[in-house]
C-alpha cells in the first residue's frame, strides 16, 4: 500500500510541477532517494511528509501537502546525517504548510544522508527534522 502511495505522490507532484510551469518532471523512471516523516524539535512543531526524488532533470524535494511547520523567523531546509549539515542548506522554507517542491544542487548528494532538516539560522535551532524510513 505504501508504494502505492508513492506512487500516487510521483503522479500528483508531476501534476503540480506541470501546472507550476517548473522544468522538472517526476516520470515513472524517478527513483525515491528518501521518504520520512517531520517530526518537532526544540518546542516547535512540524509534521508531514517528505519524499526526495531523483528524476532525469535533476534531484528535487517534495514536502507533501499535509507538510505543517508552528512558525520561525528564518526557516531553512538542508540535509544531515546524525544532525544537521549547514553545508546542504538548500532553501529557505516557502510556506509554513502544505505541498512544496525545491530543486536541489547538484553538488548535494542526498543519497549521503539519513535526514532532512527544518532549521532556523537565525536563532540556530532546529525546528523539526525528517529521518529515512
């Protein structure tokens, strides 16, 4: 049931790409790099879903549409292993809730790590953080 789901997002995240007018497509040749799910820190809450997904135009990050963060004054979202890596700071967060897609470097390499953080630079504290399923 899972990996129909999955699958389900692979559609409906290639749906939402196309109606943005972003260049990047998830096809059935996109293979998910990591599925998690957010969980608060220090006091903050975020919940909901994360999938990274490597596809023929690049590497993107889906945050699925029951993504929810409580509020910061500097939310980032960049990658760890064990704890965050400032140096995979990929994106400021675009809204505290909802579906979101952010393309990613290719000089990050998201197979290398076992989670995704949301981090406030500006007080640096996390706010919440997703590990591998």
């Amino acid at each position: 049931m899972i990996r129909s789901l999955i699958k389900s997002a692979v559609i409906v995240g290639s749906l939402t790409l196309c109606c943005l007018g972003l260049p990047l497509a998830a096809n059935a040749e996109s293979e998910i790099v990591f599925n998690g799910t957010f969980e608060g820190r220090t006091d903050h809450t975020t919940t909901g879903g994360v999938t990274v997904l490597k596809t023929d135009a690049g590497t993107i990050v889906v945050l699925e549409s029951d993504f929810f963060l409580d509020g910061a004054p500097d939310p980032k979202l960049g990658f760890g292993k064990d704890g965050y890596d400032p140096s995979t700071k990929f994106s400021h967060l675009q809204s505290n809730t909802g579906a979101q897609v952010y393309v990613i470097s290719e000089d990050i390499d998201p197979s290398k790590y076992n989670e995704i953080w949301v981090w406030c630079e500006k007080f640096n504290v996390p706010l919440g953080v997703a590990t591998k399923d």
